[in-house]
C-alpha cells in the first residue's frame, strides 16, 4: 500500500515481544557506556531476532528492561545491521549475533508488561477521533478482504446492505473472545482477597465474583466504504455502532445495534447520494472494508491533551507526530489492546469488562534538505478510499 506521499526515508517501528506473553524479554545491558544494549525477542512473525539500542538511549530507561517485566516494546527505527567488508564497507549480507539476525533501534518503548499486559499488539491502519478518545482500527489482512460491488439497482443496493448488517454483527466484536479468561482473572483477584482477609481474621468487603460481558462500548467492528459513480468523484465515509449525540449537559455517546447503525445510514446524506445516482441510472462501483473501533486509554488521552494543547507552532517529534497525524487520516500505528480493571477492585467492580487501547506511531517520513540535513519527522498518510478501490 502506498503512502499519500513519496518521502526520501521513512524510519519504522516494529514490535518486539517475548516468547511467551506472559514472558520477559531478554535484555543485557553493555558493559560500557561505547557499547550498545542488546533485546533478544521476536517479531510479529515469529522469527527470533537480536536488536541492539544506538547511542543516543532514546525511549524508555533501559533500566526497566532488565528485571523480566517487560513482555513487549516497540523498537523506533529499526533497521538490520550488515556486514563489512575488508574494506569496512558495509556489504548486503545481514550481520548475526548468537546465530540470529542483528538489528539495531534507536529506542524501546513500552507496549506489555506485567502491570499493565497487552492481550493483543498489532500494527494497523489508524483513524484518531473526538481528540484521541477512541481509535478506528484497519489491519492490512481487514484492507485485502475488502468486498467489492458494481451496483445498477435498488436490489444491489439491497444486497449491499445485507452486507453491512452481517459486517456489523456482535459476532464481529474484536475482544469479546477474552472475557473468559478475563473472567478468571477476575475470579482469582477476589478469592486471593477473600482468603487474604479470611487469614487476616478480618470481614472481607469486597464484591461477590459474577460472569460479565464485553463492555458495549469496546472492540465494535465499523465500516469504512468509498463509491463512485459515472462522474468520477470519490465518496468515502463510516458506518458506526456509536455516535456523539446531545446531552442535558454535553454531547454523550449513544451506542446501536448493527441494525439501528445500519437504518442510520440509510438516512444519511451519502446514502442518498447513492440512491439517487442509481435511480439516474448510474452505474456505481463500491467498497468497503471492515475494521473495529477501540476506547484509547487514559495514558494516551492524556498524551493526546498534551500535544493538542501544545499546537503546531514548532516541528512536531515523538508522539505528536503520530497523534496529530492520526487525527487528521489514516497513518500506520503500533496498538497495544488491554483490559482495564475497576481502580479499586476488587472493592468495586465494573458490571462489564472494559477494554482500552494504547496507540504508537509505527512509521514517520523524513526529506532531506538542499543543505543535507533532514527535516523533522512527519506523519504519514494513506488515502484509504483510493486504496480499497485498487
């Protein structure tokens, strides 16, 4: 998939986990400060690779590596590291370290760990909104099974709504397949206290365990589309489970059944620009992908409030970059999925599970100046209707 713009070098981060998700990652720092740390973990792909932090020690304080509760990291410019030759240039053939691909990285940051585990980490296609309170989320796997439609009649209208309706199911939630051991998890934290004020010789006031559900609020699959007609002109647009709608007091968000958000749609302006350009006789080409649509966490809210209300007055760098990228289009991000128990649980607890997602830049693009030097980081965007359409 190709970016909205060409950039001379694009600096990418790539997630680096333990073998096991519950796992440390294996890090051993330098014995000098002229050395580099080392991580040995594994891609998204599996393969077991050694990365090796450059100088500058960007990201997190290698410190919090050491200790085995680090599950995983995103690894910020990640490039392989290759062999030299007698001349010491270096040459294609990738550099080995204990037998496994070196690479190096200009920092480690944060993506699982014990206090705070990832049940998934993905790279995606992201959309910020309402100022980085919640993430539209399109995997590369969700943009190839894109479904297509030449549409000439109502009745293919029809059709294509049907569609929408089986995208939109709750069987297409995104983290209702860990309530069960969410629920065991939850299950395990009360009779630890149960037992530890049992031993205490104390009254337990603590809540009683039930079986909850996903939350309403988290992990409901979306729609992204984009037409056209005879004319050419590209419409693109959302069809949600949630909107923004006037309160007593402010906006709240109102949450609907894949039913009710598709006779929302069909209300809409763009549905009836669709309709009437079939009714002219048009013959309309459609797409639509299917994503979902996570509530960000309270760290990354309050990263969000903080770059929002530093503006855009001097070149942007580290997660400005991403955020003020991702709330303007789609750019590539690192998305680490987490459940969320209650604050004082198990004093109290949610009726239901709560899911949260904290997001990272996975690429920046960078120019090179007339004096050699380069630009600061910028986001990159990817025109997703365009895209669904090749």
């Amino acid at each position: 998939m190709q970016a909205a713009q060409k950039y001379d070098f694009l600096v990418r981060s790539t997630i680096i986990r333990s073998e096991k998700p519950n796992k440390g990652l294996d890090a051993v720092q330098a014995a000098t400060q002229h050395q580099m740390n080392r991580v040995t973990g594994f891609l998204p792909d599996g393969t077991q690779i050694v990365v090796a932090q450059r100088p500058g020690r960007g990201g997190m304080d290698f410190n919090k590596l050491l200790g085995g509760k680090v599950y995983a990291v995103a690894a910020d410019g990640m490039s392989p590291v290759f062999e030299k030759d007698a001349e010491g240039k270096p040459t294609k053939a990738q550099k080995k370290e204990d037998g496994l691909p070196l690479y190096s990285s200009s920092g480690f940051y944060l993506l699982s760990s014990k206090e705070y585990p990832a049940l998934d980490m993905l790279e995606c296609f992201t959309l910020l909104q309402e100022h980085g309170e919640r993430v539209l989320m399109l995997t590369a796997e969700q943009v190839a099974a894109r479904q297509r439609f030449s549409l000439t009649s109502d009745l293919d209208l029809e059709i294509l709504t049907g569609s929408f309706e089986e995208a939109l199911s709750d069987d297409r939630n995104f983290v209702a397949r860990h309530d069960e051991a969410m629920n065991k998890k939850r299950r395990r934290g009360i009779e630890r206290a149960q037992q530890e004020a049992e031993d205490a010789d104390e009254k337990y006031e603590g809540v009683a365990f039930k079986e909850v559900a996903v939350s309403k609020k988290d992990g409901n699959p979306f729609i992204y589309y984009a037409w056209k007609g005879t004319d050419g002109v590209v419409h693109a647009g959302t069809v949600l489970r949630e909107a923004l709608v006037n309160g007593d007091k402010k906006p709240i968000m109102e949450y609907y059944s894949a039913a009710e958000a598709l006779e929302n749609f069909t209300k809409s302006k763009d549905y009836k620009l669709l309709a009437a350009a079939l009714d002219a006789g048009q013959e309309v080409e459609f797409s639509f992908v299917q994503g979902h649509v996570m509530r960000t966490s309270v760290s990354f809210r309050r990263k969000c409030e903080n770059v929002l209300a530093a503006g855009k007055d001097k070149p942007l760098f580290g997660d400005a970059v991403y955020i003020h990228a991702a709330l303007t289009g789609w750019t590539r991000g690192l998305v680490a999925v987490m459940h969320s128990l209650h604050p004082n649980f198990p004093t109290a607890d949610y009726d239901s599970h709560s899911y949260v997602a904290a997001c990272r830049q996975a690429e920046v693009g960078m120019n090179k100046k007339a004096d050699g030097k380069w630009t600061a980081p910028q986001g990159v965007a990817y025109d997703m209707a365009n895209t669904i359409f090749a």
